[in-house]
C-alpha cells in the first residue's frame, strides 16, 4: 500500500507560524526543534464538507502532548483554528482534505538539546493536501514487527510526538515482508496497534481494542467505541495477545488518514474467511453517518 501523488496538490498554500507560502518556497529553520531532535507533537484532522471531524478532541490532544513535554508557550485552540481556517481558504478547500498540524517547540538560539535555548516560542505548521482516506476499503495485510511500542517509562505514547523512527522501522519491516503495515506488540508480548493505526477484532459479536499502555489515545479509536455503545454493540478493552487477533471472526484498524479498513490476513494468516467482515462494515457505515453530519464548520 503505497499512497499516491494528488495533482491538486502540486501548488499547495503551507502556513508557518502564519506566514502563508507555495510548498517550494515553504521552509523551517534548520535550528528548529523539530530538525534538532523531533521535538515536537502533532494532530491529523480531516475536512468533510466544511467541517473537521472531532476537532475540539484534536486540539486538546495536541495541547495535552505539548503540556507533557514542557512547552513554554501553546496557542490558544481559536488561534491554531484560525490558522487552519486561512490555509484551507488559501488553498479553496472543503472536502476530501487531510490536515496535518506540527507544534514544535521553536527555533534554538544555537544547536542543542537544552530546551533553554528555545527562546523565540513554538513554531506551528499546517499542512492541507487533498487526500481521500489512503487505506483500501477492500482490506489490508499485515505482519508482526520485531521493534515494539515502548512503554510509558521509555516514552509514554499519551504524548503525540514526532519522533516517529520506531513506527517507520516497523513499516520498513512490514514492506520486506509484503504487508500493507506492521502488527506491533508493547513490552509484554500483547498487540497495541499497527504502525499508524488502532486495532479491532471482532469474536463472536463482541469487539475487542488493545488497551491505550503503549499506543495513543486514539480520537477515531474513541468514536467507534461510542458507536457500539449507540449500537448496543458489546465492546471490551484489554490486553489481546496476536493468538487472539489471528483467531477472530473479524479485524480491522481505525484512524483519522485512513478512517475504517479491515484487516484480511496477519503473517499470512487469513483472518476469519479472509473478506472484509460484517462488523467493519457496519461500524464504517455509522462512522461515515457521522461524519457527514457532525464536526465543526471551518469553512462556509
């Protein structure tokens, strides 16, 4: 699975602290904390019809992670919106939009890792680009990765952080073994989630999510736990070992870039009769119920 390039967005508008540029001529300081060392946190959102799904939960995930991490200085949830708004009018967007936002904690007086020589305040990027949801609804493989998530006493995964090279391996791994993404287990041999997204397995009727010890708190995880909730739907949250996952009626993962997906096979396991489930589907058809319905306006 390898997205694909988007014409439409060959002359993207990209907004830096403000300042609104072409995606050739956008940059970021090379003594930004981001380049220095990944010191940064960061949000996906997503546009449908004018309105960006769950922002209010974005923001303050994006604020709690840059709280944790001792930021001096977070904007203010109506700014950053602003700021999301004057992008998107830039660039004439209302529909089918990924939004990526990176809150770093601002260029450095000199390169370094003290956080004392970031004295100017944070630097906050917003990233449109036309971008339908990237997993193929059709269904996606997956295979175990040997780099696990970390647990909270190595980097708590609560802070939405950009240093992101544990994921990647994972991925690279995936790739080698011609999966779409990468299974990855926390310190104890139990599933978190997928490199990029949260996971689901379905076992007679009831579904079933990893526990949050090491993966994010994750806002389209959440939703659908409210959907089956709505739905009198049996949910449970807890430690489920790959034994578990490869056994069930149904798997699927969940994710802002690439909402609801099912998971077809596991180290080539196929998962229950290797086609996308009922369950999935039924979630999927809720989630986008919700989305075309709910979300705050951004764009008139």
């Amino acid at each position: 699975m390898l997205q694909k390039y988007d014409e439409r967005n060959a002359d993207l508008i990209i907004n830096i602290n403000g300042d609104l540029k072409h995606r050739d001529q956008a940059g970021v300081s090379p003594f930004d904390s981001v380049v220095q060392g990944g010191d940064a946190v960061w949000e996906g959102l997503r546009l449908y019809d004018g309105r960006i799904f769950r922002l209010e939960e974005h923001l303050d995930r994006l604020a709690h992670s840059a709280k944790a991490l001792a930021f001096r200085e977070i904007p203010t949830h109506e700014h950053i919106t602003s700021e999301i708004r004057r992008t998107l009018e830039a660039n004439n967007m209302r529909d089918g939009v990924h939004i990526r936002l990176t809150l770093t904690r601002g260029v450095k007086i000199t390169s370094g890792m003290d956080p004392r020589l970031n004295q100017a305040g944070p630097t906050l990027i917003v990233l449109a680009e036309f971008k339908p949801p990237v997993y193929d609804k059709s269904g996606v493989k997956l295979a175990t990765s040997s780099y696990r998530r970390p647990a909270p006493d190595v980097l708590d995964p609560k802070i939405h952080h950009n240093n992101l090279l544990n994921s990647i391996l994972a991925k690279i791994h995936a790739t080698a073994a011609g999966a779409d993404d990468a299974l990855m287990l926390d310190p104890r041999g139990f599933v978190a989630e997928t490199n990029a997204t949260h996971l689901f397995a379905v076992d007679a009727g009831r579904v079933l999510t990893p526990r949050t010890v090491a993966c994010p708190e994750g806002i389209t995880r959440s939703v659908v736990l409210e959907l089956c909730d709505q739905l009198s739907i049996p949910a449970e949250v807890r430690d489920i070992s790959v034994p578990e996952f490869l056994r069930a009626d149904e798997v699927f993962c969940t994710g802002t870039m690439g909402e609801l997906a099912p998971v077809l096979a596991i180290d080539g396991c196929p998962i229950g009769d290797g086609e996308p489930g009922p369950m999935c589907a039924r979630l999927a058809d809720a989630f986008r119920a919700l989305t075309a319905q709910s979300g705050t306006v951004i764009v008139d």
